[in-house]
C-alpha cells in the first residue's frame, strides 16, 4: 500500500492507495472514526457495480451503512440533488458524529463534499474515488461544488475528508472515454512538474496503462499534494494547476459542454498555450510539439476548433476565476516547470 500524508495541520488527511483495498474499508475507516454510523453517497452506476461488495465489507467491519443513490453525471451536481442528499440524510438521522462516504467518481466526490460540509454545519467525510479524474484530482484538496444555472462549481466550499481511499483496481470497469479523460489531468501534472514523468508516459499508450495506474495515481497525487499545502485556498501557486484549463474551459462552455469531454478540452488548451508560449517568448521552442506528439498518442485532438478568438476571450472574460482586471494564464517555461503570467484584461 502506498501513503500520501496530505499536511494542513488540523485538517491533514492521509491517501492510501491499492489495488482492492475496497475488501479493507472497514479497517481502514477505524483509522479515522470511532463511530459505527455512515451514509454513503454514490451514483447508480457504481452501486451497480460495487454496492453490494462494498455493503459488505462495511456490515462485516460492524457498520451500520444507509446508501444515497444519485442520477449518474453532472446533472447531480445540482441543488436538486443536494437537497434530495439533505433529505435522505435527515431521513436516515445522520448526527455531527456519524461518517459519510464519498464513493464515485468526480461528481459524487464533489456534490458530498459540500453536503458533507453544510449538513449540520459539517458532518466528517471521507473520499473513495472511482474514476481516474477523481483518484488523481477531484479527490484531493478539499473543494466541493454543485453547478447553477450561471455556471460549473459557483456554489462549493474548501472541505477536506478525514482520508482518501483509493483502489485502483475498480478502474478496471471505468469506461475508456472516462480513462482517456482522466489521462488530460495526468499529461498536464507531468506538463507542469516533472519532464521524467512525461516521457514516462510517452513511452506508455492507453492500451498498456492498465498496469501502471498504481504507480500513475501515486504520482499524481504527490504532484497535487505540493500545490494544496503550499496554497490551500487556490490563491497562489494551486492555479498552477489550471495549465491548459483556461482554453479549455472556454471550449467547453462554447460547445455547451456538449461536444467535448473536460479532459478533451484541457488537452486543446494544453497545446494552444504552450504553441502561444512559444510566438510570446513565455515557453521554450518545441514544447508545443512534445505535447502535441503525447496527446496524439493517448487519441486527443489537439487544434483549437472552428471558434473566432473573439468569442474564445468573450467566454473566458465571463469565467468566474477570470472576473478581476487580471487575468492569471498558466504557461509552461519548459515541460516540467510552469509559471503564473497575469495579464490586464481591457475591454
Ligand atoms: N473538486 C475538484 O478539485 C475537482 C477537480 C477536477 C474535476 N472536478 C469535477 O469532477 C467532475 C468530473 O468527474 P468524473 O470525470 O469522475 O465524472 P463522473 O463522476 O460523472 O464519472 C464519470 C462516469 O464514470 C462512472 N464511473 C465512475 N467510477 C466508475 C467505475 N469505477 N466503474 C464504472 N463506472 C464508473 C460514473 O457513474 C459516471 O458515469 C466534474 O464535475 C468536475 O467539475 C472536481
């Protein structure tokens, strides 16, 4: 098993990572609770899958479990369901003291922890991420968030759980658009941290990644680890992890988040900075080609789509991060060092 102790002082929390370490749960959650109650917050395609095993595991360790089933997809990042989640939790009597379980992929991740959060002023929680976007970013950090009719993430809070559990193993069942997603994040850690990374994954492809995730996830999390305690809050060096994210972002607001994936739309915006990087003089020549070369491999598009640069900068200027003055881009000097560059937004 590998350990990461994510240090904030009183909120540290550790990540344990192994493949099956689902079977171990109820072990795992005496770590950090004494209680016997919990509610788990899962989506209908994981319980499909590993309700039953999880229930389990949890009944046999002594726990007394009441499962919050969701609609599966971004639509559960909603007010409807966070009051549908305040609901079962009032029905099932859910006290400060008791535990609930974040376990799904991002979505579930992120609309538990702000229920976690506010329920009763705050109830502990703890993350067992399923998807590879939740087991290398979503899960760590402590930010939660539904979606409003204005926008992605308006309404959230910093949160962390008491423990991330990871089990890379139940990966196996994650549809391959959704590794393929999820692979956009672990490209733009090595993009923004670690050259040996990157060729570590150049020398992979989607078909034998399957053996490494172990490792992948593990580095990962390491990367992110350095960024959350130095900036907790995201004021800082953590918006460094937003390399690729701005184009991105923009990209999928404008296609209505109907025609690319996220992962899909930060890969573009990986490569366009880092090609805009270099005519400016921010990153070093032949950056863009590297990235490019990597995100063919792993069957990423790459080109900025039919979009005029007027609209693309209208989108970005109305991004919630982007309402200031200043606007804070992300490029990369080279592969493995990122710097902040805040431009003056004049209208
Ligand atoms: N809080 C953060 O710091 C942070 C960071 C990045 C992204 N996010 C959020 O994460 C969300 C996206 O997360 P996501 O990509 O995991 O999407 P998701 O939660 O919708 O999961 C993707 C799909 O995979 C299914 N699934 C999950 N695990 C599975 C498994 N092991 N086997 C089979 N199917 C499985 C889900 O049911 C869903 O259909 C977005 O809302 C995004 O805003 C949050």
């Amino acid at each position: 098993m590998k350990t990461i102790n994510i240090n904030l002082k009183e909120y540290s929390y550790d990540i344990l990572i192994k493949a099956d370490i689902l079977k171990d749960i109820s072990d795992k959650i005496n770590l950090v609770y004494e209680g016997k109650r919990l509610a788990v917050i899962t989506d209908e395609n994981v319980y499909s899958i590993y309700g039953l095993e999880l229930n389990k595991a949890l009944v046999q360790g002594g726990f007394e479990t009441s499962f919050i089933v969701l609609k599966p997809g971004e639509s559960s990042k909603s007010i409807e369901a966070l009051s549908y989640i305040y609901d079962k939790l009032a029905e099932f009597k859910i006290a400060r003291t008791d535990l609930i379980v974040a376990f799904g992929g991002g979505v579930v991740g992120d609309v538990t922890g702000f229920a976690a959060s506010t329920y009763l002023r705050g109830v502990p929680y703890i993350q067992v991420p399923t998807s590879l976007l939740a087991q290398v970013d979503s899960s760590i950090g402590g930010k939660t968030a539904i979606n409003l009719s204005h926008g992605k993430n308006l309404a959230g809070s910093f949160y962390h759980p008491k423990l991330v559990l990871i089990d890379t193993s139940v990966l196996s069942t994650l549809e391959d658009r959704y590794i393929i997603d999820g692979m956009a994040e672990v490209i733009k850690y090595a993009c923004i941290e670690d050259d040996s990374f990157f060729e570590f994954l150049n020398n992979l492809d989607i078909n034998s990644l399957s053996c490494h995730l172990e490792d992948i996830v593990y580095k990962c999390c390491n990367i992110k680890k350095l960024y959350v305690e130095e900036d907790e809050k995201d004021r800082g060096i953590r918006m460094k992890l937003n390399f690729g994210h701005t184009i991105g972002h923009a990209i999928e607001k404008y296609f209505d988040y109907g025609k690319y994936t996220h992962g899909e739309a930060v890969a573009i915006g990986m490569y366009n900075i880092s090609l805009n990087g270099e005519e400016t003089g921010y990153t070093k020549a032949g950056t863009s080609d590297r990235i490019k070369k990597i995100l063919i491999k792993y069957g990423f598009e790459y080109e900025l789509p039919q979009i005029s640069i007027e609209e693309l900068e209208k989108i970005i200027r109305s991004d919630k991060k982007n309402l200031s003055d200043k606007l804070n881009l992300i490029y990369l000097k080279k592969i493995g060092e990122a710097n902040i560059v805040s431009k003056f937004i004049l209208d």
